[in-house]
C-alpha cells in the first residue's frame, strides 16, 4: 500500500509506502528525497482502509 504528501519545503509529491503493521497512527522523520530536507510524516488510517498521510517542516515539529 502506498499514499503520497507534499514536501513544505520544496512543493514535490513524495509516494511513500505504508507499513500497515505500525498501526493506525504514525509519526516518523524522514528526509525528502528530493531537496533533502527532513518531513515529519503522519500517517493515518481510517476504520475504512482509507490512507492520509501529512508532511511538516522538522522544524515545526510539536
């Protein structure tokens, strides 16, 4: 399975794949692979099987 979320710091769609097996609720860093900057991902799934995923500065990080 695999969603996508937009780098803050450059604007490109990133396609990341899910690990379902984390659970309904993640959180994780990771640098774009595109300008390299780093991405606080949240991924979320909902009771339907429906995947969102957000990307935030480092940063901005709370």
């Amino acid at each position: 399975m695999e969603t996508s979320y937009t780098c803050q710091a450059c604007g490109e769609e990133i396609v990341i794949p899910i690990d379902l097996s984390a659970g309904r609720e993640q959180e994780y860093v990771e640098d774009c692979p595109v300008c390299c900057r780093p991405n606080v991902i949240r991924i979320h799934l909902d009771r339907a099987g429906e995947v969102s995923a957000d990307g935030a500065p480092e940063q901005d990080w709370q």
